[in-house]
C-alpha cells in the first residue's frame, strides 16, 4: 500500500466464513463497527460436521439473533447422544432434558447438514451489516519486517483473479485447519499422540432410527478398530463415518469406499441399522471421504492486531459433536476482546489475555474430558483400544497438555508436571465410568451423568451460554475464569469487570 491508501478501511478483517468467522464478524457488527469477511469459496459449499450441541443453539445462535431462522429451517432435533462404549456392551444414553440447570424448552440441538447451517449463519452476518466477499482468497497477511510488529490489514485474490489489499485494525483468521495465514501468529501447532486418528465417511439414502423421542440422537459405537458414528441428518440421509488409528491409513487411501464397508459390517449395530439401505447418490453426499482427524492446538493464538479462531487455532476428536461449539465460542470470545478494544474500555493485553485464556481452558477440558471418554472402553484384545488408556498417555504428550491449559492461560497451580496431570486423567476416567455404570437405573427425574463432576465441568461454559441466550445473563452471578480476570457483559458481546457486574471472584 502507498502511504495515501494507508488509513484503516475497516475495523476488523475476518477470513473464513464458516461458523468461527461468522460468529466472530456478527458479534462485531452488532456492537457498530464495521466488518470485511473474505470467504474463499462460494456458499453453500460442503462441509463435514453435521451434530450441534445446545450451547450452540441455543447460546451462541440467540445472541447472534439467529436463533429463530434456525427453527425454522427444519433440520433434525437431536436430544442427546446414544452410545455402545464401556464395559457395558448394551447401548446407553444421556439426555440434555435431564441437565438440573436447563430443561425443555432448550434441552435440544440439531442435527444439520453444514452446507445449511453455514449459509444461515453467514446471511445473517450480511444482515447486520457484515460485507462478506465469497471467492476471496487470503494470501498474506500486512505487517512490519520481522513478524513482530503490529497486524494491520490483508492481501487477497478476488474472484476476478485481482489482488487486492485493505487494512484494519484487528484481522482474524477462521480459515480453518487448511488456514494458510495462521504461522502469522507465532508459535506452533501441537498434536496429540492420543488423538492422532483418521477418519472415513460417506452417507445412505436413509437408515434405521432410535426409537422416540431419541430418533434424532446421534449414535456412536465403539468397535474393535475404533469407533463408528452415526447421525441422522434426514428421514432419506444418514451420516456414517469410521474413527480409526493412523496406522490404518494407507488401507483406507488405497480404497476409501472398500475400508469404509468393512467397518460399517465390523459394528453390528450400525450394520443393522443400515441393512438393505443404499448408498447416498445425492451430490455431494456421494462421495466416501477420507479426513486426518488429528487433534491439535495452536502454542500462541494472539499477537497484536490478529487472533486465531475454529479450526485455524484448534482442533479436538469429534466423538462429542464440540468441534462447532469450540469454533462458535472461540468467535465470541475473539469478539469480546476486539470489542472491548475497539470500545478503548480496557487494555488491549489485558483483554486478549482473557480470550486466550478461556479458549484454552475450554478446550482443555473437552480434551481431558475425551481422554476419559476413551478410557470407558475396555478392549484389552484390541491395539487401537490399548493405545488409548489412560495410563498410556506418553509423558511428553501430558507435558504439552500441562503446557497447552496450565501454566500458559489457566492459572490452574494443580497443573505443576505430568505425573498430577496423569493421575487426574485417572480419576476423572474413574469418575465418570461410575456415573456411566449407574445410567440403566436412573428415573427420568436424575441424571447420573450429571452428579459427575467431570462430566459438570467440561459442560459449564455451554450452560451458561444457555443461560444467557435464554434469560439475558447466567442464573447466578458469573464468576472470573481466574483472579484478576473479566467477565462477558449483560449482552455477551464484550468484557467487562467483574466488580463493575458485581460479580465475585471464583475460588481458585
């Protein structure tokens, strides 16, 4: 840019339009400030990732002001999840209507298809005044020489094949975990050994439903080799994917479609389900799909002018649907920040430090809660089942854990090496297989699941995000995530604090 095209163009550049960046550039337009979202596609446009959590729907969407539009578009309401996992090889499952915090009416997610879903959320950024440019591809990102100064704007490709540039004051980066800008926020990202999987899927014209009101549930059953899910999308399309270790890997790219058969006839539950039922011929679910679903997080997720959201800062196993929430609630906290800056209510440092410090924790404790998970299967016959005990966690992997939610964001002092981390993982493996065992015998009035506290914990944040959609604010008085820390105003859109919302410091 020449020195005279230099002033800022907008207050915020936002790249990637799926749920991250549409979340984030929304929440920024609704509080005035003027937003450029550049989307390298053209929506609708396919996408995996179909099942939503109600802090989602809920939360997210009803502050966003989109929350009817979904309602309205019919997909699947989902009021659960029904898994064959554990000890135990009946199927089990939990019901979001039996949270004590909030019963029907938002005791629900959707199963949707993400092309929909996307698109929605995208035309409602539009609507409040979000310039959203599809067929725009980033190409760099404007800074000073050396990496360290200040981010102040874009390059990109128009649909034309044009490169352009504009400047802003905060850039943000929900491209995804194909993002090609994200080493423009320092540090790296880190995978996890436990979590290195792949997966392949495909869809069927169709299939067997859980009987009401539980037809709508997402189904997972574990299997010798890994894990299957299966989603009910439509009366006429069912999603079914395969998790499996990496070692399996060169079987699966050699033949997708083969692979994925075997296992679907490896999982008897599943294969019932889909007996006599045809593949999906319907574009673009005919195609069987093969994805490294590796989870990772990114060591740095902010620098001045830029913050990394969704899949471009981090990525966790897909077995409790949080992929979409962990995007959505990762934009609303980038949101708070960018507008408390934009506002000048607080320090720039100060309000990043509070994103980054919740995004962690947040996926902290999807990512500890999910080592439990796999703990509750007890397959000592199987390799894939082996690897992922607890007990297994390598010292290196729980030294990065240590490092991701410890002494980096959560201020957390139990989180001191591997070895308390190692013998928490344990205890929360513990805990919630007990709350498991006692499932078959609940009445409709309790919920076991949610006398665990690892169970409580990792769903915290989406309970008050209900909350807040639902009631305008949480039903008791949120409390800082760390002494010293802020909390979201009334509206959920920026940072406050606490003493000013007369909220007190949690107990740490």
């Amino acid at each position: 840019m020449s020195s005279a095209e230099s002033t800022q163009d907008f207050d915020v550049i936002v790249v990637g339009g799926g749920p991250a960046g549409a979340t984030v550039s929304t929440a920024v337009a609704l509080r005035g400030h003027r937003v450029l979202l550049l989307e390298k596609e053209t929506f609708p446009r396919y996408q995996i990732g179909e099942s939503l959590l109600p802090s989602t729907v809920h939360g997210v969407c009803r502050i966003l002001g989109v929350e009817d539009e979904m309602a309205r578009a019919g997909f699947k309401p989902k009021r659960g999840g029904t898994f064959r996992w554990g000890r135990n090889r009946d199927p089990w499952q939990f019901s979001f209507a039996l949270s004590p915090r909030l019963a029907d009416p938002t005791s629900f997610a959707y199963q949707v298809e993400r092309s929909r879903f996307d698109a929605i959320l995208l035309g409602n950024a539009r609507r409040v005044g979000v310039d959203v440019r599809e067929g725009c591809r980033v190409t760099g990102v404007l800074a000073g020489e050396g990496g360290q100064e200040r981010v102040r704007g874009v390059r990109w490709t128009g649909p034309d094949g044009e490169v352009r540039e504009a400047g802003a004051r905060y850039v943000v980066d929900a491209s995804g975990n194909g993002s090609r800008i994200h080493p423009h926020v320092g540090g790296k990202r880190i995978h996890s050994g436990f979590f290195r999987n792949i997966a392949v899927f495909g869809y069927f014209a169709g299939g067997a439903r859980l009987p009401a009101p539980n037809d709508g549930n997402i189904f997972c059953a574990a299997f010798d080799e890994g894990w299957l899910w299966y989603i009910p999308l439509r009366d006429d399309l069912t999603s079914v994917g395969a998790v499996v270790a990496r070692e399996n890997a060169e079987a699966i790219q050699r033949d997708p479609a083969t692979a994925w058969r075997r296992m679907i006839d490896a999982c008897p539950e599943v294969r019932g389900f889909l007996d006599g039922v045809p593949q999906a011929t319907q574009r673009p679910y005919d195609q069987v799909r093969v994805r490294k679903d590796w989870s990772y997080w990114k060591s740095q997720l902010w620098r001045p002018g830029m913050a990394l959201v969704g899949d471009a800062a981090c990525f966790v196993d897909p077995v409790l649907s949080s992929g979409v929430h962990l995007a959505t609630y990762g934009g609303l906290l980038a949101a708070r920040s960018i507008n408390g800056c934009l506002a000048g209510d607080l320090d720039e440092t100060r309000l990043f430090a509070e994103f980054e410090a919740r995004y962690r924790h947040e996926y902290g404790l999807f990512h500890e809660f999910l080592v439990s998970f796999y703990d509750l299967h007890q397959d000592e016959r199987s390799y894939f089942w082996k690897a992922r005990k607890v007990t297994n966690v390598g010292t290196t992997e729980l030294e990065a854990f240590v490092e991701l939610v410890g002494g980096l964001a959560s201020g957390d002092a139990s989180l001191t090496g591997a070895g308390p981390v190692g013998e928490r993982l344990t205890a929360a493996a513990d805990d919630f297989e007990r709350a498991v065992r006692r499932l078959p015998d609940a009445d409709d009035l309790r919920n076991p699941l949610y006398e665990s506290e690892t169970f409580r914990q990792v769903f915290q944040e989406g309970t008050v995000l209900q909350e807040r959609g639902l009631f305008g604010g949480p039903l008791e008085p949120e409390a800082p995530l760390r002494p010293g820390g802020l909390v979201a105003s009334e509206d959920g859109l920026t940072w406050v604090e606490a003493e000013a919302q007369g909220y007190a410091e949690r107990a740490t």
